[in-house]
C-alpha cells in the first residue's frame, strides 16, 4: 500500500526531526526505519507528536493575542 501523500513536503525535515525527539524522550529507539518496535511503541511515539504540536500550536496561538 503507497504511503500517504504529504500535504506540505517541505515539513518532512521537521517532522522527522520531531519524531527522533519523542521517540528518545519515550525510550524507544528509532534507526530510520526500525521493523523490531511494537504497535504500541510506534503509537506512543505518534501520540506524543500529535500532543507535543498541539501545545506548540496553543502556545503560538496564545502568543498572538
């Protein structure tokens, strides 16, 4: 199955960034593409990205008013 399109290519560099981050901070260890973690490792790592851009976007937000 192809991987989804990517709506905006040029946040690839950040969001791989981003995901190294968690995964570190999470404890699971990502080598680009690791076949060994679990499902629930890879969800823990997804869910704390959603988290971690939800309170950057909050944060800005609060910061413009």
């Amino acid at each position: 199955m192809p991987r989804r399109k990517r709506l905006v290519p040029e946040a690839a560099p950040q969001l791989d960034k981003l995901k190294q981050e968690t995964a570190q901070e999470v404890g699971v260890t990502l080598d680009n593409y690791n076949p060994n973690i679990t499902t629930k490792q890879a969800g823990t790592v997804g869910g704390y990205m959603v988290k971690k851009m939800i309170q950057d976007y909050q944060n800005r937000a609060k910061n413009q008013q």
